[in-house]
C-alpha cells in the first residue's frame, strides 16, 4: 500500500517541480503512518488532488497562485464567449419535447430601461439573406435590409429609444438552424450597430411567440428597469403585415400578419418596414382572422337554456371541433349535476372512454362524452353501450365556427400559459374529413345545437381571447 502511494507521489513530483512543496507535505504524513481505511482514502484524495494540481500547472505557463482560475469559472468562460456590451442570453421556460427552451433572451445592464419602445422583428425587417436566397444558408448570410436600416435606428437610440427585436424563430423547433448559430447572427448584428439591442425569440409554436405579447409582458415585467412603457410613444415594425400580393409592384404577399396583431395586441402603434425606413405611405392590409371583438359582440346575442341536464339516466355525445368549447359547457352545465366525464384528452385511448362509459352506466350515472365523436362510427361505439340500458340518449353539437375554433385554440394555450398546448392544424382537418352530421337514425332522442357563447373565469381571460391570433 504505502509502496503503490509513494509511487504515485514520484509520478507527481516528476511532471512539475511546482508541486513538491505539496508533496513533501503528503511525504511527511506517509512518514506518520497511513493505517485506517478511512485514513487510506484520505490520503488518497489529497494525492489526486496534487496530481491534478501538478498536472493544472503544466498546462498553464508562469501561474501566480493568486490568479490560477477556478476550474468552475474556467469552463464557463471556454463556453460562453463574452457577448459584445456583457450581454447575456438566458434561457426561459420548460424544455419542450424538442429540448428547447421555448424563450431565448438577451439583455444586460448595458440594455437602459425607457419608457420609449421601438420594437422590430428580425427577419425582412431589420436583416435579410445576403446570398438572395429565401432563407439564410448559415449564421454568417445576412445583410441589413438596406443603409437606411443601421442610420435609423442609431438614430432613434439617440433619442432614447430602446431598441428590442421581438422575433419568432420557428426554424428552431424545425431543426433548420441552432440556437448556438442563432445567437451567434445576433451577437454579429449587434457588433455592426456598436449598440446593445435586447433580443427575445420564441423557439417555435410555443405560447411566446408573436402574435402572442408574453415576450412583451416579460420585457415589461422584469427587463426594463422598472420604467413604465409608454404605449403612446412606442411602436413596433415588422414585415408580417397581412399586406396582398402586389402591394407594391412584384411584392409577393406578406405570409402572415402577426407582427402587425401582435403590436395591436400589446396597444402600440405599427410600421412596416418600408413605411418605416423608407417613409412610404401606409399598406392596406387584411387581418386574416377572425376579429375576437366582433365574435364577442357576436356571441353576446346568441341564448342559452337556463340548463341542459336532466333528472333521470341521460347519456350525451358531444360532436364538435377541438377548442369548440365542449369541456367548458360540460363544466359548466353538466358537471354540477353529477354528469360522469369521459374525455380521450385525459384518458388517452378510445378503450379506456368506453370502459369509463361502460362502468358508469353500470352505476346508473348520466354520462357525458366529451369527445370531437365526428363521424357515425365514432358516435355509435358509445350509443352501443346504452342499448336495453334505459338512458336518454342526446347529440350535443358544438355551433361554434370553425375559424372561432382556430382561435380559441390559440386562447387557450395563451390562457393557460402554454400548459395546454394548441391542436396542431391536422387535427381540425382530420375533423373536417371524418364529419357527418348527426341524425336522430343514429339512435339520438334529440340533437341539440349549442351555440358558442364564452364564458370567462376573470379579466386576464377576456384580455386574452381579444387578442388576435393567427
Ligand atoms: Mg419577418
């Protein structure tokens, strides 16, 4: 033992003199005598410790021992270059399923709070590809827009504005360009500029993207200062601005109009970029979504029974599209009066519904089956069940438009934070293709139109089914 220590200590002493010291330490400890386990392994680790010290020393020429780095810091400075200004990036919000954080965001005390905000999305707003292709070919294939672009906005930060980009990175969560090259693009835009830009980017169809304001609401809350925006005073400038094919000779149509909802969401002024930089007159444009203002005022008209349950064994199918607000009629009307819930969302598989429907029927429960149960087949695997079973059996239909759908779809993950992620667009076409009308052959006693008519739990839930969603 004491033999295998001794020549570890001499491979030590070999690589460095620097070390001796140390070693003539552990020299005159061996020479106490090493005889408990516990001892041996203490003596273990302090030898370790030596050689990676010896080793540390070799590595790095002339250290003063005052100013050898920690290892910790080391490795986090190989990592993370120093940003232009002592800007940080900071990751936000639980990984997705695609391992990315759904909120990147750049700041640092060199970013000065103002009440004047000028907001601007990224790409074909501020930079677009220098090789002329659609999309850049790499971190490195970006030019400004055009001169006007650095002159105006130095401009604007001379008059104390501060400059935010605001931009959805979808090609993230699409895996055709990396956070690392993403980053890296910015850091390079705002070395061009020489002046510090925050930067917040969603990674994709998450709840922060545009036209959604969180990466707004988060900039407000916690990196500005403290200072009250203005909304007056500030504006955003993008390119997604609902604007028609040939809105300018040869334009191409602008491919959404999020940039523009989502200054109209926030309640600042908006720009596109030509109106902007290059002083043109303002575009016309369409929306491209349903107005949630008019689907309210709209729906206010619309009546509902003063209930829709019964007294004795009832057994309901609802049919309608995702977010066409099923769950929330059933909470609301259905559930208080014992209604049994059968839901595919929380109980995943069609086995496990019509297990859950079966057991209920068996206990004589009024069941309700929350599904989009579009077609006739759908419909008749639960009707079966009711058969000899004494139950009234009823077809709720959903009477909430589709377009209304598409945007409840969004509410609701904007609503609940992103803990209820939007269908994707497949799923309401899979509806499409499987509906069939609903008819009293089916075996229903009654087929009931519900007509759409919201109901919000508080303020911040009205707030956000005004806002537009595309
Ligand atoms: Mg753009």
């Amino acid at each position: 033992m004491n033999y295998s220590l001794q020549r570890a200590l001499l491979s030590v002493s070999k690589t460095t003199t620097g070390s001796i010291l140390r070693i003539t330490e552990i020299r005159s400890l061996l020479a106490g005598g090493v005889r408990s386990k516990s001892q041996r392994k203490s003596f273990r680790t302090t030898l370790a410790m030596a050689r990676k010290r010896a080793i540390a020393q070799q590595s790095t020429p002339n250290p003063s021992p005052s100013k050898r780095p920690r290892r910790a810091t080391k490795k986090k400075e190989e990592a993370e270059p120093k940003l232009k200004f002592d800007l940080e990036w900071d990751f936000f919000g639980e990984k997705t399923s695609k391992g990315l954080h759904p909120l990147l965001e750049l700041t640092g005390p060199a970013v000065k709070g103002s009440s004047k905000i000028a907001g601007f999305d990224l790409d074909y707003t501020l930079i677009r590809p220098k090789s002329g292709r659609k999309w850049p070919t790499g971190p490195k294939d970006w030019m400004f827009l055009s001169d006007a672009v650095p002159e105006k906005l130095k401009k604007i930060h001379d008059e104390g504005f501060k400059i935010i980009i605001f931009t959805n990175q979808r090609g993230m969560e699409k895996g055709y360009t990396t956070p690392k090259d993403f980053m890296a693009k910015i850091d390079d835009i705002i070395t061009a500029l020489d002046f510090p830009i925050q930067t917040f980017v969603a990674t994709g169809e998450n709840q922060y993207k545009k036209p959604g304001t969180l990466m707004w609401d988060r900039m407000v809350k916690k990196h500005n200062d403290g200072v009250t925006v203005d909304l007056e005073e500030s504006y955003f400038v993008g390119d997604a601005a609902g604007r028609a094919k040939n809105w300018a000779p040869g334009k191409p149509k602008d491919f959404s109009c999020s940039d523009r909802m989502f200054a109209a969401n926030i309640g600042i002024g908006f720009y596109t970029p030509e109106e902007f930089f290059d002083g043109e007159d303002k575009a016309i444009f369409e929306w491209r979504s349903v107005n949630p203002r008019e689907v309210l005022e709209r729906a206010k008209t619309n009546q509902l029974d003063d209930e829709y349950h019964l007294e004795t064994k009832d057994f309901v199918i609802f049919t309608g599209p995702p977010a066409s607000g099923k769950s929330s009629f059933y909470h609301h009307f259905l559930e208080p009066h014992g209604y049994v819930w059968v839901n595919r969302d929380t109980m995943k598989t069609q086995a496990k519904c019509i297990e859950a429907a079966k057991k209920a029927i068996a206990e004589g429960k009024s069941v309700a089956i929350d599904n989009t149960n579009p077609s006739t087949a759908a419909r008749a695997a639960f009707i079966d069940l009711t058969k000899k079973k004494d139950y009234t059996v009823r077809c709720f239909v959903m009477d909430t438009p589709l377009e209304v759908c598409h945007h409840l779809n969004m509410v609701r993950q904007n609503q609940s934070s992103g803990k209820i992620r939007r269908i994707p667009n497949i799923g309401f076409n899979v509806y499409k293709k499987n509906y069939q009308e609903p008819t009293t052959k089916e075996g229903f006693s009654e087929i009931k139109k519900i007509p759409f008519y919201p109901v919000f739990e508080n303020k911040n839930d009205e707030k956000l089914f005004l806002h537009w969603t595309d």
